[in-house]
C-alpha cells in the first residue's frame, strides 16, 4: 500500500535533527513535536513503501515487509496500534517517529504474540529514530538465513532517541547502535535474547546517553560499549548512569557471560549510580578498552543467592558476588561502591522481586524494581547524575514504568 505525503517532511527530518544536537541530557523536548493529521494512513492492511500517519486509535495489519524510503517519515499518534504478520519487519531508509503518550501508548507486536515472530525495525540507513511511549513486543523474527534479527538496528551518525518505551521478548540484540548518537533514556527492556544479544549494543564511534533504564532477564550483557577493531576513532564514548540491571548474561553460559556492563575494544564509558543485581558479571571493563578514559563509581552490586548453576555446563558453579568485578578485567571496586558481600547486605529492598536469577526468554517480568523506604541506594549517588542509585529516583527524573 502506498501512501503520498508530499509535504511536512523536510521540516519533521530538519527538526528531528535539531532535537538531536541541542537537547541536554534526560530532557525529552521530542514530545513538543505535534504529529500531523495530514497525510492520514487509513487503518487496514498495509504493506510496501509507506508513508505518512498512522492515526490514534487505529489498527493497522501489516501483511509484508514495510519500506520507509529516504526522505520519507513514517509517524504514530499516540493510541496507534500496529500488528504484524508473515514475520515482515520495518526498513527504515528515511525517518522514523513513534511519539506515543504516557497514557496512550503506541503498540507494536506480532499477530501470534509469541518470541521472535516479526523482523523489528531494519534501519541502516536511516536519517532518524525517534520512539518515546511505544510498546514493542516479540520481535527477533529469523532472517533469510535462518539467524534473529536486532529489535532496532541502526549504523550511521544520525539521532536515535529512544524515551520511555517497553521492548520485550526479542531474540538477539534489542538495541544494535553503530556510530548513532544515542539518548536512551527510561525504558524496560525484558527477557530478551533467545541465546545471545545485548540489550544495548552500542559500537562504531556511538555516543550519547543511556539512563533510568531497567534491564530485566537479557541473554547476554545489559549494556555493551566497544568502538572497532579495525576502525579505532572516532571512539564509542557513552554515559551510562541510574539504570536497574538484574538477572542478565546466564544464557550464554561460561565461554561468554554477560555483563550489567562492559567497556571494550578502545570505547569509553562513565558508568556510574547503577543497581546490577544478580548479574553473571557485573562491570567488566576489558584490556582492550580505553580504561585510562573510562570513569566509574557510585554502583550497587547485590545478589539473592552465593552461588548459581551455569545454565550451558552445569558441572560449573558461580560465585555471583566474586563477579561484580570479573578477575582478569581492567576493573576494580570502588570505594564509593556498595559491594554486597553476603545476603542482605547492600539490599537495595525492590518494591517487589521474584529472585530471578537466570531464567529462558520471554521469561514473565512481574517484578517492580521501584526502592522502598530506607534502600541503601538512596542518597548515595554520583551528584552530577543524580542524588540516588537505579531507575527509579526520588526527585522525578527516572522511570516512569
């Protein structure tokens, strides 16, 4: 199906850009954008290169693969709901803009509601994603080749924002960011990666900020910053503060664990005032990375349990609490850190946790990683991101989850 929209787009891909170079961090200004009623996509099938609008209250059946080509936006009002079949995906070659509301979220899934039924958002090339508000569920659908595909993949310098939105039960990384320039700010990314993936990949001179998010049960590292073996500069360089990790890198098994998050292969990360519960690792920072630049402190690392089966080799057992810090890595505790060292100690009291520890994709997240009164975490925080550890904080600015 394909839709003309001749007009409005050179000034929503000029003032996609402008967001993106002079917004500060956890300021959201991308919500003042008014989507257009003109250029109305009328609910039904829908398939091929489209553009336009797709409206508030409307489903939409995607039957194929959907193009966006350069110079093109495809938009969502809030309230827009999208359900895909055939295991098609998005190829966003121009720009992106899913701007739902806190209470009326945009929805994307696949008509079976299942892990890895539908191809995600294939955008290489894209000139900009913006995505605040959106639920985007089971994605991961097998390539050609039989291989899961990212949720969102993205390779080029261009804005990715992406603000308060839920992703659940993808099969390889949720978020595939080569050399974007990234605002991730405030979503739930749950039991995600069938037996690999991050849930955000962050690569190939990428930076920006990742903050108030929650990391919930991903089969492998929560977040991963590293630049290029072959391609050193410009460096991945990444703040990653006030995010809620738990449960993350078991189903990899020993021969590659995943991480709350590492730094490797010449990127930089400042990484600080983030809870990582039961974790594989913790914070792994690798030789190869840029340690004598990357920055770190503030971290609460806790876990429900001394030891766990590795769940590929269980002859092997982990000591959760002696990978906070990985032995052999570049990183060390630090002394504003809050290093559980037995059960209870250093518990951040979540408002309600199931003790999850390792668990298989499309696992059921019923947790609410929300502090009681009296959390360790309170308080303690790097003040230059914010006074508290983890997600959710007391002066507002955390996730609304």
């Amino acid at each position: 199906m394909k839709i003309k929209y001749n007009h409005i787009i050179s000034a929503i891909v000029l003032l996609t850009v402008s967001i993106a170079s002079c917004k500060k961090a956890e300021v959201t200004t991308f919500n003042k954008i008014k989507i257009p009623t003109s250029s109305p996509i009328q609910p039904g099938n829908i398939s091929g290169f489209v553009k336009g609008t797709l409206l508030t209250g409307q489903t939409y059946t995607v039957t194929g693969d959907i193009t966006v080509k350069k110079g093109d936006t495809l938009s969502a009002q809030p309230g827009a709901i999208v359900v895909v079949k055939n295991n098609a995906q998005f190829n966003i070659q121009g720009v992106l803009n899913l701007l739902g509301s806190q209470d009326q979220p945009i929805y994307f899934n696949s008509d079976s509601n299942k892990p890895g039924t539908w191809g995600g958002f294939q955008a290489d090339s894209a000139q900009a994603i913006n995505i605040k508000w959106a639920h985007i569920d089971n994605t991961g659908g097998p390539d050609a080749g039989g291989s899961a595909r990212r949720t969102i993949v993205v390779k080029g310098a261009i804005p990715v924002d992406i603000e308060d939105s839920w992703f659940t039960n993808g099969q390889d990384d949720l978020m595939g960011l080569f050399g974007a320039k990234v605002t991730i700010l405030r979503n739930t990314i749950s039991s995600s990666g069938s037996t690999d993936g991050e849930g955000i990949n962050l690569k190939s001179g990428a930076t920006g900020v990742v903050a108030y998010n929650v990391i919930f049960s991903q089969a492998g590292s929560g977040v991963k910053l590293e630049t290029s073996t072959s391609v050193p500069f410009p460096q991945t360089e990444i703040e990653v503060y006030n995010n809620t990790i738990v449960a993350v890198g078991w189903r990899r098994g020993s021969a590659e664990p995943g991480r709350g998050t590492s730094v490797g292969v010449n990127a930089i990360g400042h990484i600080f005032n983030n809870i990582y519960v039961n974790c594989y690792h913790g914070i792994e920072l690798f030789n190869d990375g840029d340690v004598t630049h990357t920055t770190y402190g503030n971290n609460l690392f806790y876990a429900t349990v001394d030891t766990y089966t590795d769940l590929v080799d269980p002859t092997i057992k982990i000591n959760i609490r002696a990978n906070f810090y990985p032995a052999g890595a570049a990183g060390s505790a630090r002394p504003t850190d809050l290093i559980s060292t037995k059960i209870g100690n250093f518990d951040p009291l979540f408002v309600k946790f199931d003790g999850t520890v390792a668990a298989p994709n499309g696992f059921p997240n019923v947790n609410d990683f929300r502090l009681q009164n009296g959390s360790p975490a309170y308080g303690v925080g790097n003040a230059k991101y914010n006074q508290d550890l983890g997600a959710y904080t007391t002066d507002g600015k955390g996730n609304k989850h």
